[in-house]
C-alpha cells in the first residue's frame, strides 16, 4: 500500500523549506531568502508516532519566475495537491494574512481535501495571538509554528499524523535497493533521465540552463525493487557562480555524490568535454565511488561519429579511468536508459565484493615477482602482506617496510593488477599502504582498520599507538 503523502502547499517566501527541513530533521530544500527557489517537488519519507507518510516540499503558489518557468512550477504543485492525503497550508506570522493567502485558500477549497493551517514565522509566543487573524481564511485547526526557532514541531506533528488516513495494510517503506546520483554540467539531460526512469514529470525539464536546483530524491520501482535516482542541479565553475542559490545547488550536488551507492555522471555529446567535467570526476574519484560517464542526446551526433571513437575521446581525456564503464543514452526516448540501471545495479555488487586474504595475497605475491618494487633512495621497499578491510569502496591495506618507499606509478601498478584478477574491475579501488612497525596515524580509524587486517591473516597485533585527535571541519551540510 502506498504511503499517505502530506503536501506543504502556500504563496512564495512563507518559509515552506525551512518548515520542510525543521519537520524532517535535515537540511534538504534549499533556504533563501529569494522568492521562487523551489521549482520542483521535493519529498521525503519520515516517521512519527509509528506512522510513515511522504512529505512534499513545493514551490509558492503565485510566484514570479526569472526564468519564465511559471506554467512548470504551477504543475508540480498541482500534482502535489492532487497526490495529497493531507495539505499543510503555510502562511506568515509575521506579515499577516494578505491577498495571495486569499487566492491559495480557495484554490486549496476546490480539492475538497482536509488542510491543516500552519502559522510559520511565530518566533515568540506574542506570534501566537496574532495567528487567530488568519481564521478567516476559513481552516482549522490554525497552528502557529517557527521553523526558525524550533517552535511547534511536536504539536503539527502529532496533529498530522491525527489527520492521516486510516493505517489499512499500511506498511513501513521498502528498503532501498540503490540510490543513484545523476551529475554532470547543466543542460546535460539530467531531469529528461530522471523522469524516463520515473516514468512520469516528476522533475521540471527545460533548456533554460540551471533549471534544477535543489537536489531531488526520486523513488521508483523496477523489478520489485525500489530504487532513488538523486537529480542534482548542473555544475558551473565555481568563479561562474552567479548568486548564493547556485552555490547552495552545487554544494547539494556534492552532498548527493558522497551519499550515493553509485554516480551516473552525464555529457552531452554534442559538446566537448570541459574542465568542470573533469574537476566533477575528480569529486566523484576522491570518494571512490562506482561510477559511469553517460553520453546522452546520442541521436543527435550517431551521424556523425561512432561509439568507438566517442569512447576513445573520453579515455583520451580520462587516462586513469580507463576502467570506468561508458553507456551511451538517449534520456528523451528512453533508449537504454534501463540497460543503465542494470549496468549501475552490476558496479554496486562489484564495490560490495569480498576476496579471501589468501587469495589476495597470492595476487599481490605474482604482482610483486613479475615487477619487483624499486627505489630512489638506498632502502629497498618491501610488501608483507595485504588484506581486505572494508566494502563499498573496496579497501585494501597493503603493509610495508615503508609507504614512503613505493612510488604512485606503482601503486597505480598494483591497482591495476588488482583490477584485472579480483571482482573490482570497474570500481575504484582504495588502496592504503601502510607501515607494518612505527609511524603516524593519518586518521583515527585507522588503529581500528589495522587490526582488521592483522586478524584477518592472523599476523601479530601491532604495537598500541596514539590515536590524533580527529579534526573536521564542519560540512555545510551538517545539522
């Protein structure tokens, strides 16, 4: 059975995402002060009281759009109240009941759907009072609530869940199988793939660049299994940036990078490929994640070159990457966009893949005996032995007289070999060479990784060491 949905519904700049996040807990629409920044739906499913339901985040109902998207955003909303068991109808405190208010109030009247009457922007309790003026708009219960100041959470919660339908055969959500994050510049075709898989207009499609802004978790369905397919706005060169929305948009961007299971990262081919093509691959290597370069709007070059040359260019362009797949699509009819998901379901179990100690080992060993280790210095480098620590990325410590010792060439040297004889052979692969005796910790877990590989070729425990203090620098992000 289908989660109940709670549409958040109301004129521009009522504070709409910021009641979003503060009810889900998370910073997921973008905030700004700046009037018409949702464009799309974005929904997630939270849990309270025992109850899961679907909450939608929409753009205001009226608003003025720079880039003439109006009749888009206008839509989305009109699919949100028609999906909607529950609409959340947000208003202002601080400004008081005002005409658009009017206007939204007797459109919400004609969906004959029950509305819960949210006073946003109720800082203090002296908010509260004036809160009853908006009675007139003709809604009950009127809760005042601040998503700025944490007030009324609890309460809209609870009377959320109260106005909920009947729980007949309702179930918790099924666990995600994968989620996906589509990156790449703007105008690659991001939205047009996000809807074929979705099969439906569940993001705004436009060839105004920048369309996309906030990052949107699609769920959809295939072959009983439930997948979300992350779109992400495009990224620009971080001198381009033209206000405070598109920082917001590519600082998501990266977020949804580090949380997916696997990255679809999209050209055009009919441009070349750019520096932010290649500093976005960097991103995406610098976490190790499963990736594929996807050549979409293929129709319109197929003409004029073929699938060979077109890979070559990329692997021209990507050296390193040669192991990375490449699909070629067509996101605005459909083709092989499926094939993708299938390809993208494959990289995953490659990154979740274990190998025996023993089986590694006897890898590493050809490895090293076919093309021996040299060095500049006097000291010769030496491997003891390596082993498998963690899945998704693939992560093998190889222990050494000394990681100093072995040049990246050689590093780059083992991970191919690894490539070419372990089940990793279209993932990135994190490789730590570590010193067996002595040395600094680069980070505090690796005392803990250390004796993972030690158990697992049950070697002696190595001496105890000072963990370093962890230091972090705050993620934009982070609540």
């Amino acid at each position: 059975m289908a989660l109940p949905v709670v549409s958040i519904i109301g004129r521009p700049n009522v504070g709409k995402s910021s009641l979003f996040n503060y009810l889900v807990g998370k910073r997921i629409s973008i905030v700004e002060p700046t009037a018409g920044v949702t464009r799309d739906r974005v929904s997630t499913i939270i849990e309270s009281d025992g109850r899961h339901f679907d909450l939608t985040d929409t753009g205001g109902i009226g608003i003025v759009d720079m880039d003439k998207l109006e009749a888009d955003v206008d839509k989305q909303i009109e699919t949100a109240l028609i999906q909607a068991d529950l609409i959340l109808f947000v208003v202002d405190a601080r400004s008081g009941p005002v005409p658009l208010d009017q206007k939204v109030a007797e459109r919400l009247r004609s969906m004959g759907k029950p509305v819960v009457c949210v006073v946003n922007k109720a800082d203090d309790p002296k908010y509260d009072v004036l809160a009853s003026e908006f009675h007139a708009l003709g809604y009950q219960p009127v809760i005042p609530v601040s998503a700025a100041q944490h007030r009324g959470k609890d309460k809209l919660l609870s009377l959320i869940v109260q106005r909920l339908p009947e729980a007949i055969g309702e179930a918790p959500p099924d666990k995600v199988h994968l989620e996906i994050a589509i990156v790449g510049r703007r105008n690659a075709g991001k939205s047009t793939f996000i809807n074929s898989l979705a099969q439906a207009d569940r993001v705004i499609v436009s060839e105004i660049p920048g369309t996309t802004r906030d990052s949107i978790d699609v769920r959809f369905e295939r072959d009983g299994k439930t997948f979300i397919a992350i779109d992400t706005a495009g990224v620009r060169n971080k001198s381009s940036l033209a206000n405070s929305i598109e920082f917001y948009s590519m600082a998501r961007a990266e977020r949804s990078i580090r949380r997916a299971d696997v990255v679809l990262h999209f050209f055009d081919a009919s441009t070349k490929i750019s520096r932010i093509d290649k500093q976005l691959t960097d991103y995406i290597l610098q976490h190790h994640k499963p990736a594929v370069f996807v050549v979409n709007k293929w129709d319109l070059l197929k003409d004029e070159l073929t699938m060979d040359a077109f890979t070559g260019y990329v692997k021209r362009t990507f050296p390193m990457l040669d192991y990375v797949p490449i699909s070629f699509v067509t996101a605005k009819s459909g083709r092989n966009v499926y094939k993708l998901l299938n390809l993208a379901q494959q990289l995953a179990k490659q990154a979740n893949q274990r190998v025996t100690t023993g089986e590694l080992n006897r890898i590493l060993r050809m490895a090293v005996e076919k093309n021996p280790p040299t060095s500049k210095t006097s000291r010769l480098p030496k491997i003891f032995y390596a082993a498998q620590i963690s899945v998704a990325p693939p992560t093998i410590v190889i222990f050494t007289n000394g990681p100093h010792l072995f040049e990246a060439h050689y590093q780059r040297y083992l991970l191919k070999v690894f490539r070419a004889h372990l089940p990793f052979s279209e993932v990135a692969i994190k490789l730590d060479m570590r010193s067996r005796r002595g040395g600094a910790m680069s980070n505090p877990e690796e005392a803990d990784a250390n004796a993972d590989a030690d158990a697992a070729v049950e070697a002696e425990k190595p001496k105890r060491r000072t963990r370093k203090k962890r230091t972090t620098t705050p993620e934009l992000w982070d609540v």
